[in-house]
C-alpha cells in the first residue's frame, strides 16, 4: 500500500534534484570540452607561429657562376691539401667585376659587390676541387648562397618594398643624368609615392625608388607625371629603350638599411640575366653551424643529439629498469626502501638545472671529462631521466595482476623465475613506453647541456661521444640569440627539426602500446 505522506511536491522536489544533476553533468562535458578546444586552440597557435617562421628558412637563393678552374692556379693542388677558399673566392670575385664594371675605380663599390657573395661560401667548393684534382683545366658552373641581407631582401623580409609598372619611356642623357620620359607615364608611380611618403626621393633621409629596365637600374632623384630623372647606378641606356620599365619604391632611407641601393641593382641585374635562382635549403640537414646564416646548418647538433641520446638510453634505461625491478619485486617493505622510493619521486620534481651544476662539479672538475663532448651531456640527462624511467617502470609492472605471480610461484616457478619469465614480458610495453618518454624529455633539456658547455660553436661533425658536439636544443638557443634577423626563420626551422624528433618518438610509444600492451 502507498505512503499517504508521500505528495506530489515530494516528486517535484526529486525531479528537480534530477535534473541539476542532469544540467551538473552536461556542464562537466561542455567544461572539459572548452578545455581540450582551448589546448588546441594554443598548440595550433604554437605550431602555426613556429611554421610561419620558418617557411622563409626552407627555401634560399643561389647564384651561379662559370668557375674556370685554369691550370695556372690549381695545377698543383693534391688531395691533401687545404681547400684554396681564396683563389676561388679571387674567381668569384672577378667575375662580379667583369659583370659590374662601374665598380672598378672605387674600393667601396667593389667591397660592396663582394659583399653579395660571403668568403666562406665557396668552402665546399673549395673542398670539391681538392677532393677531385682531375676537374682542374675544365669549366665548372657552381651555384652560391646569397648574403642573408640580400636573400631576406628577396623574400620581402628585409627592406620593404612596393612594385609600380611603368611600361615603355623615352630616354634623354644630359649632363651625366638620365631622364625618362613619357606623357603622363609616371601618373601612378607618382600616386604610389605620394601614399608612400617618397615625394621627394633625392632628399636625405627618404626612401629610394629604383627605376629598372631588364638588367639596368636608375635610381630617382625628381619625379613629375611625365619625367624621372636620376642616375645610373648599373646597366646602360638601351635597355630603357627597350625593355620595359618598373619602378620599385623601398620606403626606409638607405641609410637605415642593411642592403644599398646598389646592392639591389646589382642583384636584380643577375636576376634578370637568370643567374639567381630559389631552390631547397638542404643544407640546413647537411652543413654544420656557421657564422653566416646562409651558410649554417644542423648536422653537428643532430649528431650531437643523437650522440648524447645514446649515451643517455644505455646508462638510464638498463639502470632504471633494473632498479624498479628491484624495489617492486625483490626489496623488502622497511623504511630504508620506503626512504628511496621518495627520493626518487623528490628527484623526479628536481629542476633540470641542478643536474648541470652536478654534472658540472662532478663529471668536469673531479672526474675530468672532455668539455662540450655528448658523454657528459649523456651522463647528465641519464641521471635527469633516471627517476622518470623507474617511476614508469614500476607503475608498469604494478599493472601485471598478482596472479600471475601466484600462478607461476604455484607450478614452482622461483621468484627470479616468475619476475623474468612471467612479470617482465607483460610489463615491457608499460616499461618501454616510459623509457621512451623519458628519452623524449632528454632530447628537448636545455640548461644542463649549457652548464656543461655544450653550446660551444661546432663547425665539425662529431664522430664519437669524446668529440666537441653541441645538441639541438642548445644550437636553438645559440641562434635565437643573435641580433641578425636572418637568423629568426633558420631558428624556427630547427625547432620543427627538433620537433619531428619528439613526435617520431612519441609515435614508437604509441605504436608499442597499441601493439603489445594487454588489459586485465
């Protein structure tokens, strides 16, 4: 029979607590939504402003050059020699002269032109014509990097500027100036000035317009709708008469930039003639670090990464998994054991840092390990992961049921027997996964390999774990750090190479996981 006390209100009141419980729920799910948007909202954000930053770094622009390797210079290089940098940088040199003629009564005119093309980017010329004597007596087209000013320059990155079509002028020489002419030809470039604040471009202190017409410039010093005069700054009257013409409106005073006005009619002349090109920087994954961003790459450090990643794997993850095997299965429940199970949880929280003043003091100063070699990094971050990888160890083999252990004790299995042959097998995946990740971590330390003096400058390879080497982390910092804006968007590059590690490696955790690991 039904409780008389019980009224609909009583049903209400139920109902009601229902349904916030209901609404309580639904706002718990939208909540935890909002955050994983949020996550991802801030890594697309990341990834993007990283991407962005380097897309000018994938690609850099060459020159090319027919070197005549004559007999006269090279005839008796052999392979033991050192590379002759400045003997094909002298090669180089001239050819930008016979190119450029108007630079030849001036000294500064001709540093400037030199300046196009860097010293140490013949190098591995250089290197080639040692490496292959037989090449001497022949003519060999090579193909050099641009100075970083100048490729940026390229990329509109550096000194901004804004193309106006002209079309076809007349031409009139007087006086050692060059006026182009044309009834109201000039109407838009005038407007596009005016908007750019470059009505007057001879003044001090203004921006330039460079008026070019195939592999000639002028640059502008009185403009109206119908005329521009200026002066020639390479090329010759008879490519206005027949080429037509383009003007180019930079808007920060010459002074102000890192490229000249000549500079730039220099290298639009080579662009017009097809000798500056865009092609794939390679030799970011194949050169080593270098002085000029156009010329520096990351070998050296992925080596190096790779190097001290090896000496981390085989000290940490023998060491670490051995232990956990020790504290899980073997050690007896005492205070001693329960005193290390929380120091090695305390060490898991230590910061990175403190490792680099240990491996400092220790490694350096008492044992007397090489400076700047992946054998002190390695040691360094195997002792930073260490905690991490026994912590993971032991949470894995936590995960194996206890009768398994029961089971194989039962049959008479001994207790090493039933930790190696029955516990370990079902653990590894849990336990690689966490030396994995451990490792993982390693690979993106930074401030231990600085305090150990791993961010010395690498121009060699390193061949083995004694060598100088620096480490990818390290080199982003080194590169972020310097005031030349060339070297924002090759920064940006390392980091997506830096990252690719890291998600190749969380990729084998995955992949081991889905793979080998097994629910209870």
């Amino acid at each position: 029979m039904s409780d008389p006390s019980a009224s609909p209100f009583a049903n209400e009141r139920a109902l009601k607590r229902l349904r916030r419980r209901r609404a309580a729920d639904r706002r718990f799910k939208w909540y935890g939504r909002m955050a994983i948007g949020f996550a991802l909202a801030a890594l697309t954000l990341l990834l993007a402003s990283i991407a962005t930053q380097a897309m000018s770094a994938a690609t850099y622009h060459v020159v090319s050059f027919d070197l005549e390797l004559d007999k006269d210079n090279f005839g008796g290089i052999k392979t033991d020699d050192p590379p002759p940098v400045d003997k094909v940088y002298g090669l180089v040199r001239a050819d930008l002269l016979a190119q450029f003629p108007e630079t030849a009564g001036s000294p500064v005119l001709r540093h400037d032109l030199a300046a196009l093309v860097t010293r140490l980017a013949v190098l591995p010329v250089a290197r080639d014509i040692v490496s292959k004597p037989r090449d001497v007596g022949t003519v060999r087209e090579v193909k050099l990097p641009l100075s970083d000013d100048l490729d940026l320059y390229l990329k509109g990155a550096n000194a901004r500027h804004l193309t106006v079509p002209v079309g076809r002028v007349g031409t009139e020489e007087a006086d050692g100036a060059l006026t182009l002419t044309g009834e109201d030809a000039f109407k838009r470039l005038l407007a596009a000035a005016s908007l750019e604040g470059l009505q007057a471009p001879g003044e001090p202190g203004t921006g330039s317009i460079l008026m070019t017409a195939g592999p000639s410039t002028l640059k502008a010093s009185t403009l109206d709708p119908s005329s521009v005069t200026g002066m020639l700054l390479t090329g010759n009257l008879e490519d206005f008469r027949t080429h037509p013409v383009r003007a180019r409106l930079i808007t920060s005073p010459e002074l102000e930039r890192t490229v000249s006005d000549r500079q730039i009619a220099w290298l639009l002349a080579l662009k017009a003639e097809g000798r500056v090109s865009r092609v794939p920087h390679w030799s970011l994954l194949t050169h080593t670090d270098s002085t000029q961003p156009e010329l520096a790459g990351s070998l050296a450090a992925i080596m190096g990464s790779l190097l001290t990643l090896l000496v981390t794997a085989s000290l940490a993850i023998p060491v670490g998994i051995l232990a956990s095997i020790y504290l899980e299965e073997f050690a007896p429940r005492n205070r001693v054991t329960g005193l290390i199970e929380v120091n090695i949880n305390n060490l898991a929280a230590v910061p990175s840092i403190v490792f680099g003043l240990l491996g400092a003091a220790v490694f350096l100063g008492v044992f007397g390990l090489p400076r700047s070699a992946p054998v002190v990094g390695g040691l360094v971050l195997a002792l930073l992961i260490l905690p991490v990888v026994i912590i993971a160890s032991r949470a894995a083999l936590k995960a194996v049921p206890q009768s398994i252990r029961d089971a194989a004790l039962a049959i008479g299995a001994s207790r090493m027997q039933t930790v190696f042959h029955h516990v370990l097998p079902l653990a590894a995946p849990g336990m690689l996964t966490g030396a994995i990740l451990g490792m993982a971590r390693a690979l993106g330390e930074t401030a231990p390999l600085l305090l150990i003096g791993m961010v010395a400058f690498v121009a060699e390879v390193p061949r083995g774990p004694t060598d100088e080497a620096t480490a990818l982390p390290v080199l982003i910092y080194s590169w972020a750090t310097q005031a030349e804006r060339a070297w924002e968007p090759m920064t940006g590059a390392v980091i997506l190479i830096l990252l690719a590690f890291l998600i190749a490696m969380n990729g084998v955790v995955v992949f081991l996981r889905r793979k080998f690991e097994r629910r209870w």
